[in-house]
C-alpha cells in the first residue's frame, strides 16, 4: 500500500474503529472494562497469523524439501523479520481485520523467532519489526493485541513450531534423525506431502522427542535430577531461556515504544498449549488410554526408546473412525542404528554447552536412568512416570496442572511483572482439561486472564461438516457418560447446542478454580476450508463450511465469551492451505479474491474530505415502540426520552432528556478500495457477524441468524463499574447482514442511534442504568419482505392446486 501523507494513514483510525484502545481493567464478573466509560468491552479478535510459525528467511512451510530450504543447515541463522507480512502490506491486511469487525489481535510469534541463533542471543532485528508493527497497529487504531509464545508439538524440527534447533541439542537430541527414528512425523518427510495423514502432526504429542522436551521442561528435576547443563537442571535450563526470551521482547516494546501500554498492548500468554509430555503415564509398554488421536504408526513409549537407540519395532498402526481410533494392522520401522541421541559433544562445542559429565552423549536419557535397558530393550520400571520418585505419591493430569504447570506460571509471571504491573497475564493450561483450583491464592491477581481453546474434533479430524451426528467431546472428558455411544448427538440443531453447552461449561470451570474476576478468553477455535477433499475450491458451494463456521460463531455468541479466531493468514492458498501440515483455517485467502492484484492506495478521492474522512456518514434513529426510519439528505432532530416497556409513553432519561441531538445524514459514498477488501474474505455471512462492542451492563445472551438475517442481544443493564459519563452500547452491524435502509431495530427500552459511514455500521443504545434485563432486536427487512413474499407465493400455489381459487 502506498499511504502518501500521515493523515492518509490516519483516515483508518478517524473512520473505522469500533473502539478507542485503552489500558483495561476488569470487574468483579470478569469484564473487561472501558475505564473511561466504564463500559465493557468485548475482545473480538483474529489470530495472525498462522504463517508466523516459520521464517522468512530463508522461507520455509512444513512441505519443503529440507534440503533445500535450509530447514536443518540454516537452523541458527533464521529471520522471522515480515512475519506475519511486511509492514507496507500492513495497513491492507489490517483494515480488511477491522472490515470484519474484529477488534483484537492474537498476535503469533515463536521463540524460534528471537533466540533462534544460540542460548541468549536474541534477534534484535525481529524484535524491531515487532515493535514497528505495533506501532502501525497502534496508528490504525481500533484493535487491541496481545501477545502470544507460540508452539506446537515443541518445535518445527518435531512436526510443529515454537522451539529453536538448540533446545533439542541441550536435551541431548539429534533431530535430524527424529523421521527416521521414528520419533517425529515431519509433513516434508512425507512421499507426497499433498497426501499427508489429516492431523497426523498432532500424533506427535505422544512421540519421542515431543514427549521427552516437555517432561524436561515442565518435571526434569522430578524424574531426569541428573540432567545438569551449564549448571542448572535442564527444566531451569529451558524454563529460564524461554522465560528470558519473552521478558526481553515485552521490555524491548517499553523501552522503545512504552505508549503501547496505555493503548493497544494489553497482554502477554504463557505459552500455547502446554503438554505434560510422560508425566503421569502409568504404564510405558501400553498405549495411554487417554491417547484419543491415534493415527498411522502408533508406538508405546518402550517402542519409541527402542527405536531412539536404532532398534528395529514393529507397532501397531491405527486409522479414525466416527467411533474413535481402530487398529488396522502394524508396520516395521527399522533405524538400521541410527539414533535419536546426539553421538559426541560437537553441538555442546558449538552452543557453548556446559554439560555434567554424568550425562553421557549418545545414550538414552531414560536408560542412564536405568528406567529400561538401551542394549536389550528391556523395560526395567514401566510405571517410573505414574509417581512422584521421590515420595512415591500417584500423580496425573491434575497434579500437573496444579503443582508443575503453576510452578512454571508463577515464575513467568514474577518475570513479567517485573517489566509491566498492570498488563494482562493470560494463563493458559493444557488444552480442554480443568484449569488449576488457584482461587483467591498467589497465583491470580487483578491482571490475570484465563486462555482455553476449543476445535470440534469430528470436523477436525474428518474435515467434513456432519450434520447429522457429532459427540460431546468435553462431556466424554469429564465422565459425564458411563458409554462414549451416550455422548452422541443428532441433527444440526443439537450440534450446534452442544458446541455452545461445552463451551459455556469451559467458562464455568474456569470462573469456579480460578475466580469470577478473571476473564477468559477462548484464545483459539475455528474450522477447516478445505473440507470434502477441497471440493468447494472446485464448483465454489462453500455452504459446508458457511455451516459449519455459523455453527462455532453460535456457540461463542451463547457463551459470551472473548475470543480470537484462528485464524488470518496472508499467503493461504487452496494447494497447500495455511502451508502448514495441510491447515487450512484461514479466514481469509488469496485464492478466493475476484481481484488478485489489489491497489490499496489512499489518494484524494472524491469521498474524501479535508477533515480527513473518506466518505461522509449517515445516521438515524429509532425508540421503543417504534420501527426505525432511513431519510438521507434530511436534517433529523429528536429529543432524548425512554419508553416504558409497559406503556407507550416516553418518560424521561437522566442524561439525554431535553437536550436536542441534531444528525446531519448524506448520501454515502459508491464502494471504493477499501470495500473491495471484502474480497478473499471466506464464507462472510458466517465470519462477519454483528457482537456488542461495547456495553452498559453485561451480555447476558446474544445470537445472529445468518439466513434469517437477525441479530438478538439481552443485556442486564446492572453496571459494575461507575460510568464517569453516558455513553451508549455500541453493537456492530455489519452491512453484510444489514444494509443501511433495509433493517428494523426493535427494543424494549431506550433509544438507538444508526450510524453507517460507506464501511463501518454501528448502533448506538441508550437506555437507564439498572432497570433489569433489556432487549434489542435488529431484521432485515428485504429477506423477510422476500420470505413473506414467498410465503404467500406457496400458499397461492397450494390454494390454486386444490381448486379453490
């Protein structure tokens, strides 16, 4: 984009915020709250971008030959700098965000991406475009971000991302021999990566080298005491360099650009889906029963150590039914001796490693440990990580969550508090299980926010929207049924009740341990494009997933939650997706755009005035009782009242009444640029959605009728927070489901207030403080004009057929 002053710039932030960024504050029912209005603020946010997952430089995507993007030679010399895009592209990719109506980012970053190079040494050069980014953030205004340490599967050298080459040297690991160890399954190790397993890269969990980095990070003094490296054991070791990594990134941004506190900056995560890696695990020479996704070549843990040492396994292989995993035979993985165990200290050399001289290179770990025997295989102690070894006391997911994960918390969050007192800590714990009971202790304070992330399994897995049946999967989780066969549940309908029952039930959980003043946020959820084998991509019928992402958008409007969608991705395409292990969730995608060449220029065009705005707005208003009226080119004048939901009079208002509000309206201008950014955005009656922005009270429900164009919002108008002025609630109304002139806004109290500007449509309500639940209604007239329309058509044809007329 060419922006060729400053107030061109400016027009994004003077014409299309929904809300003014502030510092936050929460209340007692865990808002989050405008303080200058004491409103609260919904987060309605976007992931960007999936593609921050891997460099730039030299450019990388999981299906790459890695011999020829310098995967493993160029491993220390990466650069994450223009990820997710560069920051001329910035303003395009960031209004379109805006366009949609989402006001918060989820912005993606890895610690690959600043201490990629060796312990301690940090990519200034990323860390300055991070800051320049915010910056430009911050310029266009309206968006809040938060910043989130990505990772999956531990890093990208296991199938995933997060972690630099060198944590796998220190844990003694050779990764370039994790495939054919089989101790990873690496999607550009595949025959045909076009054909990779669905969700395959995910099996990696409860392969070797993931499980053994997250026992060394989260319980390495518990089981692996020996495990000394630069004089610290290697969970102080990796904790600490992680921690550091992320503390020197958030105190770059205050040092440099400090104002992004006060506005868009409000929080930092702790780490993105967490894994106990073997803690708890009862029995090494069996499957986990709770290993639900077994896919391919699925080995135990005694197999997959056999197999690190260059021992030849045979295991069983499973493929997905809608029932769950199945057994469909075994396969033979010989490593012909090569293993998954560096064999000398060159990379300690080369890293600058400090290792105790009773780690010995080229062993298991775990052998040392004398927990099995590295030359006969033999399983010595295979309930070594279902107790504590030391008292002997049982131990699982809970206790993982409650003693190991928080240790690892409170030291995150003492380091980050260090750099910002007031910035929003967001906990997040393993994925779908109970958060840690921490109510009113230590480990919460008047900054701490909740983080769960929730996918429909079935949809996932299959990439394919079943209408007719689905399960509930959280139910399954908790016991709720003596039979999985219980969990299943019939018709769209239904589905969609129980996506939205599971994640109010997650919202519980989550207020119940660790306190009703803690927000949470469902930093994560979405659904697949690429579903029926890419077959929109071919005759262009995207109602699947139109559906299917309705479906998920329902469920968080019922809960009311804050979220962020995963996700935005600038480079998707329809081969190769989110050019990641075959994802393909992007909201957006350039192959779905009428207008590849997009020339997003602000110039001096006819729409633009000398104050700035690109096109003129136009306003109008309705009450109570009353149908809402479009007059353009009218002077419209209206005193302030309410109705009483019980009469029709009006009675007066505290703060509006008696005085006049005089609205100048004109005819907006035709779409311009701007409105072509709509291009590529995917399913958009589904994505773009009207949600209360801002609220007098608290959402108490809220839903959107796609296909009837409908919007409904209850509100409980009881206020927490003292309001220093009236300001309205402010719902956005996207002209997507709302055309200016061709909807009603119905409500049982106060006044509303339409504004539309060519872009953005918002409405404004005003209504007394503390009188109980409220109500507001908004329809399309021209669909429902058209359903009457076709309503009396039929009955004309019903009546015609018996002769009647």
């Amino acid at each position: 984009m060419d922006v060729k002053t400053k107030r061109e710039k400016n027009l994004l932030r003077d014409s299309f915020s929904l809300i003014k960024t502030e510092r936050l504050t929460t209340d007692n029912n865990g808002n989050f709250v405008q303080p200058s209005t004491g409103r609260v603020v919904t987060l309605h946010g976007i992931n960007i971008a999936s593609c921050s997952k891997l460099p730039d430089i030299p450019y990388q995507t999981s299906y790459l030959n890695p011999n020829e993007c310098g995967f493993y030679s160029d491993a220390d010399f990466v650069s994450f700098v223009n990820r997710p895009f560069p920051l001329e592209d910035a303003y395009e990719h960031l209004t379109r965000i805006k366009l949609c109506g989402y006001n918060t980012i989820r912005f993606i970053f890895t610690w690959e991406a600043i201490e990629h190079e060796g312990p301690g040494v940090y990519d200034v050069d990323y860390i300055q475009y991070v800051i320049d980014l915010l910056k430009i953030i911050d310029e266009v205004g309206g968006l809040y971000v938060f910043l989130d340490p990505h990772q999956d599967v531990w890093s990208k050298f296991c199938g995933g991302s997060g972690a630099p080459i060198w944590t796998l040297y220190a844990a003694g690991l050779e990764p370039k021999n994790f495939e054919v160890t089989g101790a990873s399954k690496l999607h550009s190790m595949c025959s045909d990566p076009s054909k990779f397993t669905k969700m395959v890269w995910s099996t990696n969990y409860d392969k070797l080298a993931c499980q053994i980095m997250f026992t060394m990070f989260f319980s390495g003094k518990m089981f692996m005491p020996n495990a000394i490296i630069d004089g610290a054991n290697i969970q102080d070791y990796l904790q600490n360099h992680f921690i550091d990594s992320v503390a020197f990134l958030l105190s770059s941004i205050k040092k440099k650009a400090p104002s992004l506190f006060e506005t868009c900056l409000i929080g930092v995560e702790s780490l993105n889906e967490p894994s106990k890696g073997l803690y708890g695990l009862q029995d090494m020479s069996k499957i986990s029963e709770d290993q639900n996704l077994r896919l391919d070549e699925t080995p135990t843990v005694i197999q997959s150590l056999n197999l690190s040492m260059g021992h030849k396994q045979t295991v069983d292989k499973y493929s997905l039914t809608s029932f769950g995993p199945k057994k469909v035979g075994s396969i033979t993985i010989d490593p012909h001796g090569v293993k998954s165990w560096v064999s000398n200290d060159k990379m300690d050399i080369h890293y600058g490693f400090n290792r105790d001289k009773k780690w010995k290179l080229g062993d298991c770990l775990l052998s040392q440990l004398g927990v099995w025997n590295s030359k006969t295989g033999e399983l010595n102690h295979p309930d070594f990580f279902s107790k504590n070894p030391t008292t002997g006391e049982p131990i699982n997911e809970s206790t993982f969550i409650n003693i190991q994960y928080l240790s690892f918390w409170m030291k995150f969050k003492r380091k980050l508090r260090t750099i910002d007192e007031n910035i929003f800590l967001i906990m997040q714990a393993p994925v779908l299980q109970i958060p840690p009971h921490i109510r009113k202790t230590k480990y919460v304070d008047d900054k701490t926010v909740v983080a769960i992330h929730y996918y429909d399994g079935m949809t996932l897995l299959f990439k394919s929207w079943n209408r007719f049946m689905n399960v509930d999967t959280l139910g399954i989780m908790r016991g709720k049924y003596i039979s999985p066969m219980f969990a299943i549940v019939l018709g769209e309908r239904n589905i969609r009740k129980s996506i939205r029952n599971q994640l109010r039930e997650m919202k519980r959980e989550c207020q119940e341990n660790v306190g009703m003043k803690a927000p949470v946020i469902l930093t994560e959820t979405g659904m697949p494009f690429d579903m029926d084998d890419k077959k929109a991509y071919g005759d262009g019928d995207y109602s699947s997933q139109e559906a299917a992402t309705d479906a998920i958008n329902f469920a968080i409007e019922g809960s009311s939650l804050n979220f962020t969608y995963w996700c935005y991705n600038p480079e998707n395409c329809h081969k190769w997706g989110d050019r990641w292990n075959l994802e393909d969730f992007s909201v957006f995608s350039k192959d779905d755009m009428v207008a590849k060449n997009l020339d997003f220029t602000f110039g001096e065009t006819s729409g633009t005035s000398s104050s700035g705005r690109i096109s003129s707005y136009s306003e109008w208003i309705t009450t109570a009782g009353s149908e809402s009226t479009y007059k353009p080119n009218e002077h419209i004048t209206f005193t302030g009242g309410t109705i009483n939901s019980n009469s029709n009079s009006i009675g007066k208002h505290s703060e509006v009444n008696n005085s006049e509000v005089e609205l100048m309206s004109s005819v907006f201008e035709p779409r311009n640029t701007l409105g072509r950014l709509l291009e590529g955005v995917r399913v958009p009656s589904a994505i773009i959605r009207p949600y209360a922005v801002l609220v007098n009270g608290s959402v108490i429900d809220a839903s959107t009728d796609i296909k009837a164009h409908t919007y409904s919002l209850e509100v409980d108008s009881a206020r927490l927070t003292p309001a220093p002025s009236l300001e309205p609630t402010v719902v956005f109304l996207p002209e997507k489901h709302f055309p200016p002139g061709k909807f009603e806004v119905s409500v049982d109290t106060g006044i509303t207030k339409c504004k539309h500007d060519g872009i953005y449509q918002t409405l404004e309500w005003y209504y007394d403080e503390n009188v109980g639940k409220v109500h507001l209604q908004v329809k399309n007239t021209s669909t429902s004009k058209s359903a009457e329309s076709r309503g009396k058509f039929i009955m004309f044809l019903h009546l015609l057929t018996c002769g009647l007329l």
